[in-house]
C-alpha cells in the first residue's frame, strides 16, 4: 500500500517545529521515519502533515554538565554505535546501538524517534529506563524533564503532549568501576526482543538498578536492584513477582535478568 496524502513540511529549526507541531494536531513530527514510514505505508498512521526534523542541528547538540551528558535526540542508532555521538557511558550506549535491528534501520533511525515511538520490545526503551536517564521534552509551555522510567505509559503511548518532543537524553556519567550488563533474547538477529533486561550497578553513586523490557507496555524497574546484584535476592522470585498477572510466562525475563546480571558481573572480572 502507500501512504494515504499528507502535506511534506521540512522544519528549519527547532522552534519552527514546535510551531508548526503546536499549530496543527493533525501533524507528525518525522525522524528516521524507519518505524513512522511503515505505519504510514499501511495507513495505521494518516497524518495530515509531516514535520521532517531528521536535519535539525538542534536535535544533535551535547551539552556536558560534569555529572551528566545531554545527548541531542536526533542522533542516529549507527553515529552512537560508531562513536560519532558522546557516549557518557564508555561503549555502553555504543554496545546496545549496535544491537538494534538491522545497519540500513540504524543508518536512518534516531533515538529521539525510538522513544517517542515506545515500541514495548524497542531497545533505547529498557536501556534509558535502567541507566535511570532523563529525557528532555519540548513545547509550548518550555522544557520539562522525565525520568525515563516513567516516560513509557502503555504500548505505543507516552507521557508527551500533543504539542511537545523529545529534544535530548541526560544520561549520568557512571562512577568510575560501575558495571553494566544488558541481555535481549530475539529469535533471529535484526528482530525486536521478545525478553529482556538491564543491570546498572554503581554503588558509589547510590545506583543499583535491574530492569525489565520488552514486557508489551512500559519496562519495570525491579524494587531492590541492590540485593539481586549483591546476590541477596532471588532473580527467579523478583522477576516472578513484579510481573504476575502481567506476563503469562515470565522464564525468558527470568533468564535474560540472570544474563544480564553475568554480564555486569563479567565486566566486573574484566576490569
Ligand atoms: C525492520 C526493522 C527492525 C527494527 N528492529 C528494531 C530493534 O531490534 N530494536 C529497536 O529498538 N528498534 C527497532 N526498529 C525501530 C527503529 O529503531 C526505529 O528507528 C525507531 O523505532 C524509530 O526511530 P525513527 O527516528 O525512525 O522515528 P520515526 O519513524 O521518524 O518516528 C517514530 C515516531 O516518533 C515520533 N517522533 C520522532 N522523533 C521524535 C521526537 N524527537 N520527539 C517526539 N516524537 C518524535 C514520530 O512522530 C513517530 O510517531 C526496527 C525498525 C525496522 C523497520
């Protein structure tokens, strides 16, 4: 099929973006348009107008706070696996990037648009939400920040208003010896993940968490992070209790949990 008609309008800055999305409620903004396109291509998406931002240099500006990095949403998944867009947390961001899809998805795909999308499986979705990382929206009424673990409301629904965006992510530099460890379980390569879970374990910032993604809604971040990465609580009963009654058969969270709290502990040994 194609895409029912829509007027093409290429925003030439960040504010005339906001104008025009604030001006019209029939407009979508455009990105990578890698999940856009085909929504349009079925007609499960009939925009009136599409606002493109894909080359906004607004969307790609780093602003380095000393705890913490801004990252500009419109970065691309392929600039953060190649290392062309800052990455706070030295090959985190650049590991998971990598795993996203396939090269063509990642070549066009930004991560403002893979939040914004909240795909449940999608993978900067989990990542933000376990690296407890803010994102940054924009409208009318000015900036307001949200902590990533609460942007994600239902599938495909989030907590931005009509007329806002996603203008960057506030990742927090990771103390140093701080371990990351994050699992998905995907069938084929290049598929969304039908598990997974991350593992943030940096006791010298306060800052032990475990996640779940990939969960057909928003990822859960588990009560005490701390005692599954210190060995104290049960991964099996933690994974089994925060998702009852929501997940039919958790075992594959189960083990990506488990897989994700090796890898954490693996960087331990490699440090
Ligand atoms: C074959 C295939 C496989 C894929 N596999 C994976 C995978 O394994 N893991 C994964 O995570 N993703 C996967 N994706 C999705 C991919 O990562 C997309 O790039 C991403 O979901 C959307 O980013 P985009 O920039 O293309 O956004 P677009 O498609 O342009 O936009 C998506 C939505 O976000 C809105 N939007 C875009 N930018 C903003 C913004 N800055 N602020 C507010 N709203 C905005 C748009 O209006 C639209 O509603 C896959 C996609 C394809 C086609």
């Amino acid at each position: 099929m194609k895409p029912a008609p829509f007027a093409y309008r290429p925003a030439t800055s960040l504010a005339d973006a906001q104008r025009a999305l604030a001006a019209d409620a029939d407009a979508k903004l455009s990105a990578g348009n890698q999940s856009l396109g085909p929504m349009l291509n079925l007609r499960l998406a009939r925009p009136g107008a599409l606002i493109d931002i894909a080359g906004l240099a607004e969307l790609r500006a780093v602003t380095d706070s000393g705890g913490a990095v801004r990252i500009g949403a419109g970065f691309t998944h392929a600039e953060i696996e190649d290392g062309e867009a800052p990455d706070p947390t030295l090959g985190w961001l650049r590991a998971a990037a990598g795993a996203i899809a396939h090269r063509a998805v990642r070549n066009r795909g930004t991560l403002g648009g893979s939040l914004a999308h909240a795909d449940p499986a999608a993978d900067w979705v989990i990542v933000m939400a376990g690296l407890g990382a803010n994102l940054v929206l924009a409208g009318t009424n000015g900036e307001r920040v949200v902590p990533a673990d609460a942007f994600v409301t239902g599938p495909f629904e989030t907590v931005l208003r009509a007329d806002e965006m996603i203008v960057a992510v506030e990742i927090a530099k990771p103390s140093p010896g701080a371990r990351w460890g994050y699992w998905k379980y995907t069938r084929q390569v290049g598929e969304f993940a039908k598990a997974s879970a991350t593992v943030l374990d940096d006791p010298a910032a306060g800052r032990q968490r475990c996640a779940l993604g990939a969960l057909g809604g928003a990822p859960v971040v588990l009560a005490d992070g701390a005692g599954l990465i210190e060995g104290r609580v049960d991964p099996d009963g933690a994974v089994r209790a925060a998702l009852a009654g929501r997940v039919a058969d958790p075992q594959l969270h189960v083990v990506a949990l488990r897989r994700a709290l090796a890898a954490a502990k693996q960087a331990e040994a490699a440090q």
